[in-house]
C-alpha cells in the first residue's frame, strides 16, 4: 500500500468539513427539527471562515433536505420527510403510520353524484360513484389533497375520517386486488394551496391511482396532491419485486 504525502494528498474542502459538522448535530438531536440556525455571519465568525464558503455549506445541507433557508427569515432545520412508498398495495395512512408517523384525515367532502367524463373513463360505465374528497394531516399539518371515486356507494354514510377506505371496502366484502399507479410533478392551483396552505405554484406531485378487485373490476379512482416540500417517494427494488416504468412527459 502507497502512503500518500501528507503535503500532496488532497484535502476536504471547508464547506464540506463545515456541512459534515452541522449535519452531525442535526442527526444527533442537538439541531432539533423546526429550530432556526445563528446568523449567517455569526457562524461564518465561528467557522472562521467567509460567507461564501458558509453558503456552499448550507445549501449542500438543503440538498441533502436537512435545512430549509427563507428567503427574509433565515436557516432552519427540516421537519423529516415522510415516505410515500410505491411497494406496497396499502392506503396512505396505513402507509405512513407504518412508518411511525401520526396521520390524521379530515373529511371535506363525501357524496354520491354523477362522475365527471375523466372519471368514468377509468371507473367504467357506472351512472352514479360517491366522491370522497380528504385532506391528510402528517404531524398535524397538512400534506395532501386526496379526491377519491368510490364504484360502491355503500360507504356514502360511512365515517371514513378514522378507517382505511381499503378496508371499509373489505368489510363489505370488496377484496382489493392490485392497482396501477403513475406519478407526475405538478404545482398547486390556489384552491388546493389554501387546503395545504401554500402558496399557487408550490412544486407537488400529482398521484393518479386505479384499484381493481379480485375480478379485475376498477373500483376506486385516486387523484392524491402530494406536498414535494412535506414527502418524497421511496421504494425498493428485487429481481423478483417491484416492476417500474418511466415514461416522457408530452
């Protein structure tokens, strides 16, 4: 083994010694989550280094998702993300509070009605679906829009605030089966940005879902507006697992 001269081997640039620092501190608890960091030029006097160097700092931190910086605020530490998981054939709450997160769902809208012409489209010849329109709370703020139309109009008078709209269905005897699933980024319209609250032109991601039961019938069709600044989309891939595609946008 060649031993590298001490005067030639390259160094860890100061921006990258200063990021591995307040990282450590963030992981280790020491920079809880929401708190704001010192000045700009106070940490800079502390690193004993330039503003420029303590910036490349910091936004290597935002890329990384640990810190926020706002514009006229300051720096603060990120709330941690939670995952949507594209593996799993579970409902968004299932999903996350497998993971440990608190959820809760408020109910905005529920009742049967005619299906606009995209959503019989995928539902199928069906002359009356109930809408379920929800808003999911993840640590008590909000984080996604979910429009929901449901090919059974049974759970009309359900309290679907508190369930897994999956297994509402399996207690009538509705088995899920698969679903197909495609995701594509979007922003907010100002409708749903006053639900999120959000400005109109917040980068989300807009989840479209067909779920179908055991005779390949479709019963529910998702439309879900997921905060890109609340979530990221993880998943997990075997050789005999998940099957992905991508496609190009029009």
């Amino acid at each position: 083994m060649t031993l590298e001269d001490p005067l030639t081997a390259p160094r860890t640039p100061k921006y990258q010694t200063i990021a591995a620092d307040l990282a450590a501190k963030i992981r280790g608890g020491e920079l809880p989550p929401g708190s704001a960091l010192p000045p700009q030029k106070e940490l800079s006097s502390a690193y004993g280094v330039t503003l420029a160097t303590l910036r490349q700092a910091l936004q290597q931190l935002e890329k990384d998702g640990l810190l926020s910086q706002q514009a006229g605020r300051g720096t603060f530490v990120a709330e941690p993300r939670a995952a949507y998981r594209l593996d799993s054939l579970r409902g968004f709450a299932e999903d996350l509070r497998a993971q440990g997160q608190t959820v809760s769902t408020l109910i905005l809208g529920q009742a049967v009605g005619t299906p606009p012409a995209a959503v019989s489209a995928q539902l199928g010849d069906v002359p009356q679906v109930l809408r379920l329109e929800r808003l999911r709370l993840v640590a008590g703020r909000p984080a996604v829009h979910q429009l929901s139309w449901i090919r059974d109009n049974g759970l009309a008078e359900t309290d679907l605030s508190g369930t897994s709209l999956y297994a509402a269905l399996a207690d009538r005897g509705i088995v899920v089966h698969r679903a197909t699933e495609a995701i594509r980024p979007g922003v907010l319209d100002e409708a749903t940005g006053e639900l999120l609250n959000h400005p109109a032109g917040t980068p989300v991601f807009v989840s479209d879902r067909l779920t179908y039961g055991l005779d390949d019938t479709p019963l529910v069709f998702d439309r879900a507006t997921i905060l890109g600044t609340a979530m990221e989309i993880r998943t997990s891939r075997a050789l005999t697992g998940l099957s992905m595609q991508w496609s190009r946008q029009p």
